[in-house]
C-alpha cells in the first residue's frame, strides 16, 4: 500500500510549531566561558561566592593528584583529563531555581536578586 501525500498546510502547520530558540553548542559555550576566566584564584572565589549565594554553612576543596589510565575511554579526546582534579563541596540544598540557573549557560537567574552576589 502506499500512503497518502502529506497536504502542504500540514508541512506548514509543522514547520510554523516547532519549537524557536537560539542553538548553541553546549560545550563550545563552557570552553569559551572557561577560557573567559583569568588565570590565578578567580575560579575559586567563584565556587566560595556561590557556596555564599546558595545559604552554605560549610565550603571543601580537595585536590585529588591521582593520574588514571588513558587506554581505554569511551572518547578519545578525554585523555587530557584524566589527571588531577579539584573538587569543591557546599552544604547547601540545590533548590529549582539552581537547576533553572544552570540551565542558562553564561547568564543567570541570581542578577535580579537581593540576597546574592
């Protein structure tokens, strides 16, 4: 059997519903924020500023020095980052807002806020 043609207001309807946003690669965008930041403690004072901002009692850095194998990754180019990391803890819940914040890549919802920095 052969199915019956598409009628053009349909393509149309379709073409006129879909969704319209800006498109950004994700991970272009957190390179080049990334590369944005200038060398030195910047990073740092923004992971304690955010700590601060999110109501934390409490704020960790560990620096983990361990090298791990190269051999066998799921991508390739994931070689470069398998040596040492820093990982940063807060005590503070991650609330709805937070998770919407993340989600706006290079802006944020804390700008109209009083109670952050």
């Amino acid at each position: 059997t052969v199915d019956p043609p598409v009628p053009l207001l349909s393509v149309a309807m379709e073409a006129a519903t879909r969704a319209f946003g800006q498109k950004i690669d994700l991970c272009t965008r957190i390179r080049d924020i990334l590369e944005a930041y200038p060398d030195g403690s910047t990073v740092l004072k923004e992971l304690l500023q955010n700590a601060d901002d999110a109501g934390a009692s409490t704020f960790k850095l560990l620096l983990d020095k361990r090298e791990h194998g190269r051999d066998s990754l799921a991508f390739p180019g994931a070689a470069d980052f398998q040596g040492a990391a820093l990982y940063a803890y807060n005590d503070a819940v991650f609330t709805d807002d937070d998770f919407e914040s993340i989600q706006r890549v290079g802006g944020s919802l804390k700008a109209g806020s009083l109670t952050k920095t």
